[in-house]
C-alpha cells in the first residue's frame, strides 16, 4: 500500500514537472520511507493512546529525538529493526514513567549518568552519520545542552511529563555507548 502510493505521488509529481527515471526512483524512495515512518509512528501512538500513555511517549519521543540528532547513535542494519527498536523505545519510555511509580532521586541520578555518557561518547558517528573533527566538539557540547534541558524540564513540569524528558535522553543515551556500535 506504501509502495502503491509512493508510486502514486510520484506520477502526480511527474506530470507537474517531468524528471528522469533516476531522479522518479529516488523521491519515490523518499516518499516511501516517511510513509513508512509516518504509519510506525501512528500506529505507535496510537498503541500508545490505548495503553493510556500518549503524553508520556510524546515527550519522551522528541527528548530522543532531539538528543539523537547532536549525539548520534548505532543504527539497525534494516528499516525494519530500526522500525522495531524505535516503536520499543517509545512505547517502553513512556511505559516507565506512566506506569513505573519511580522516585525522582532515581531520575536525578539518570540524569547525572546521561551528562557524564554525553560528555565522554557524543556525538558517537557511525557509518550512515559521520561526524567531521570539525563539529565533534560542537556537537558534544549540544548533546550536553539537550541533556540539561531535559533535566530542568523534570523541575520545572509537572510529573510524569518532566520525568519523561529524561527518560527520552536516557534511551537515546544508551545508544552512543561504544559497544553499541563498531567505531571505538
């Protein structure tokens, strides 16, 4: 169906403004991986909406987010264990602080851990996303930012929504450590 409608928008597209088959090929393989992403990402949440969890997953979702795109992170050989891994994270974290009664001492020191992992492994680069010497520094110092964000985020908001920005930096943390990944 994804594939069907990429093909779709692709045409529409080409009778607006012809293109060659190459250039047709790969916006119809962009068109493809957001649908894609976009259906996991509903289909998510809204697993997420029944559960009762929505808000919490939300915000731990864009925490991950934002933290992933100055720290980095190890990457899945295949969409779908990335899809997989992605609808675990959202799911479980919002999961935790919805459902898990976890004292706010307990995310003190979760937040203590994500500065000092941020300190010592972002951004962690791999093979899809090299990072220049040029930006390392750079973006070290702009994973540790998203992570003091978060943490004035749990006290200032009210619970569980503050907690939940730690826990989303929390699971993105995990991911630059280096024995996720092949760079070390």
């Amino acid at each position: 169906m994804i594939k069907r409608t990429s093909k779709a928008i692709v045409r529409a597209m080409n009778g607006v403004y012809p293109r060659s088959e190459e250039d047709c090929i790969k916006i119809e393989y962009v068109i493809e991986s957001a649908l894609s992403r976009f259906v996991t990402i509903f289909c998510v949440f809204l697993l997420c909406a029944l559960i009762g969890n929505l808000e919490e997953s939300i915000i731990c979702c864009i925490a991950f987010i934002v933290l992933r795109s100055f720290a980095g992170g190890f990457h899945m050989k295949t969409a779908v264990g990335c899809i997989c891994i992605s609808a675990a994270v959202l799911i479980s974290g919002g999961f935790m602080v919805h459902y898990l009664h976890i004292s706010q001492h307990v995310y003190f020191v979760l937040f203590a851990m994500d500065l000092l992992l941020n300190y010592l492994y972002a951004p962690q680069h791999s093979d899809n996303v090299p990072i220049t010497n040029k930006y390392k520094d750079i973006s070290k110092w702009e994973s540790i930012l998203v992570v003091c964000i978060a943490g004035m985020l749990m006290l200032v908001v009210p619970d569980p929504l503050g907690k939940s920005a730690v826990m989303g930096v929390s699971l993105e943390t995990m991911t630059i450590l280096p024995f996720f990944t092949k760079h070390k």
